[in-house]
C-alpha cells in the first residue's frame, strides 16, 4: 500500500505595506498585500494605547486604554495589493489635531479570516493645505 503526501495548503496572509499616512478630508489610506494562494478577506482596524494618569488616596493611578482610530472590511485577491481607504473617527481626528507636530504612532492591524494578524506602526499625519 502505497500513501500519497498530504497537500498542505497554507492559510491566507495579509501585510501592511504601509508606513507613513497622510489624512486628507478626514480619510487616510492603507496599502494592504495578500500572499501569493488564497483571497484574503478580514479586518483593519487603526488603534492608539493612550495612558492617564490620576491620582487615588495620594497615590499616582497611571491607566492604559486602547482607542480605534478607524475600523474597515477589506477583501484582497492573492498575490494582489489593495489600497483601503477609511475615514477617521471625529474622536480620532481630534486626537490627531491636537497632537505634538499633527502626527500620530499607530498600530495597523490586518486580522485575516482563517489566517495570521500582521501588524504594524504607521506614522500618521495631517496632509498640508494646498496653498493658494
């Protein structure tokens, strides 16, 4: 008897291919890669940890909360890139216009159905205005 090897077949993956986004209108894109294989179909969500800190009974309380900056469906085909593109949160935007030079650190999740999550820090910031 004879066994034939099993084909192993290699769960979707999706990358972020982008670094640095600039927000324009309140909307910014994100460059996303799906691996060569199978479509690849999940979530993108933009999220900040931002720490407080407050004081209880004398003592410094130092609090961590994640914030979604922004939260898409996205659907790419294999070995293909696709820009999403999402509007930001009006929470979001005021974070981001009220930040230190009009830019942001953020994390870039991809989880993909059925596969891996990448993940990655973009740089964000305000797209300058168009001079008259």
């Amino acid at each position: 008897m004879t066994v034939s090897p099993a084909t192993v077949i290699a769960a979707p993956s999706a990358s972020i291919a982008t670094r640095q986004a600039r927000v324009k209108d309140g909307r910014l894109q994100i460059t996303l890669v799906c691996g060569r294989g199978s479509a690849c179909h999940g979530t993108l969500s933009l999220t900040i940890r931002q720490r407080t800190v407050r004081t209880v009974h004398h003592h410094r309380k130092t609090d961590v909360k994640t914030i979604v900056l922004a939260h898409a469906a996205y659907s790419v085909a294999g070995g293909r890139s696709r820009s999403v593109t999402r509007r930001l949160t009006p929470g979001a935007q005021r974070l981001l216009a009220t930040a230190a030079h009009d830019r942001l650190s953020v994390i870039a999740s991809a989880t993909v159905t059925a596969g891996h999550t990448a993940r990655r820090a973009v740089v964000v910031t305000i797209a300058p205005h168009p001079r008259p």
